[in-house]
C-alpha cells in the first residue's frame, strides 16, 4: 500500500519536509511543532495554514508583548498608546467615536482611556459648543512629547523584526499580507 499524502503533508509544497519544516537545522520552531502536532491529530486535513496565520498570530504576541515592555515606564499601556497615535496623526482633535473607529478598540474602552490620560495630562477633553454631548479629543504638549518620544522607539523595534529581508522582500510580503487582511475583514 502506498503512503497516503495530504495537502499539508510531508510532501507537499510548504510541508513538513519542506525548508524551515521538520528538517530545519536547529529543529522546529513553535508554529512548526503546533501545525506538527495538528497534522498527527488530524491526518486528513490540511494544515498549511497554521504555518502563516500561526506564525501572523506569533509576530503580533511577541511584537505586543515587546512594546508594552517597552512602554512600562511611561505609565501607559499599548491601547492607551494606540489613542495617543491616533490623536497625533490627526491635524484636528478627534470624536471620542473617530478614535474608536482608527484604534478598533470598543467606546467604552476608549471613554476608559481617554479618561486615564486626561487624568495623566496627555489628552484634553473638551465638549462640542453645537452638541454639548459630543466629547473631542486632543493631544496636551506632554501627550505629544511622549508619541514623539516613543513612535520612533516602536519603529526602530518593528525594524529589527524585519532584518535580513530585503525591500523587494518586505513589498513582496506587505502585499501578500494585504491579501490576506482582505479576505479576513470580507468574513467578519
């Protein structure tokens, strides 16, 4: 009988033979035992893309994890830092919503944050003259002062993430992420 190979088997394109695989020097790496481990528990199925959105999923913990290291001693945290970005972005302040809608994050995580950094002296909050209910969001020089002081820090970190490729390799992989961001944000 023969051996049965499966789409993400040993044999196939990108499969556990394959560069960077089960054969790598140096053994695995953790996407590589975690899609390993699946392809044993589910022999038929194919796993390849544990090798991308494994690996997608491993860059953002690790990249995270690093900059909220990185801000500790500034007193904030990385979603704080997300609204301090997107106010620094802005040329105008911004609706508590508008923030909500760039940083993804929920209104009441950002009415949440936005009152800490009021309280830090970070932000201003100051209500609509036309719409009293209407709260906008702008940077106080300290706020501003802390994103020029830390978005290069953060820059210079995602840099090293990217050493030893190339630009046409770093184009080559911004596209083939766009792609797969497009089809994520078309299911959800």
């Amino acid at each position: 009988m023969a051996p049965q190979t499966t789409p993400g088997g040993p044999d196939a394109p990108g499969g556990l033979d394959a560069p960077g695989g089960l054969d790598a020097p140096g053994g695995l790496d953790y996407v590589e035992r975690a899609r390993s481990d699946w392809a044993k528990r589910f022999p038929g199925m194919d796993v390849r893309p544990i090798d991308v959105i494994g690996r997608i999923t491993r860059i953002s913990t690790l990249a995270l994890a690093r900059f909220e290291r990185e801000l500790d001693a500034t007193g904030i945290g990385r979603t704080e830092f997300d609204v301090l970005s997107a106010l620094a972005r802005s040329d105008h302040p911004l609706r508590a919503s508008e923030v909500t809608s760039v940083t993804g994050a929920s209104a009441a995580s950002t009415t949440k944050h936005a009152e800490r950094l009021a309280t830090m002296g970070l932000i201003e909050r100051e209500r609509l003259e036309r719409d009293g209910r209407v709260v906008l969001l702008s940077l106080t020089e300290a706020g501003r002062e802390l994103v020029h002081e830390q978005f290069p820090r953060r820059v210079e970190s995602e840099l090293q993430m990217l050493d030893g490729l190339d630009d046409g390799e770093i184009r080559l992989l911004t596209d083939m992420l766009r792609r797969i961001t497009e089809n994520v944000e078309k299911r959800s």
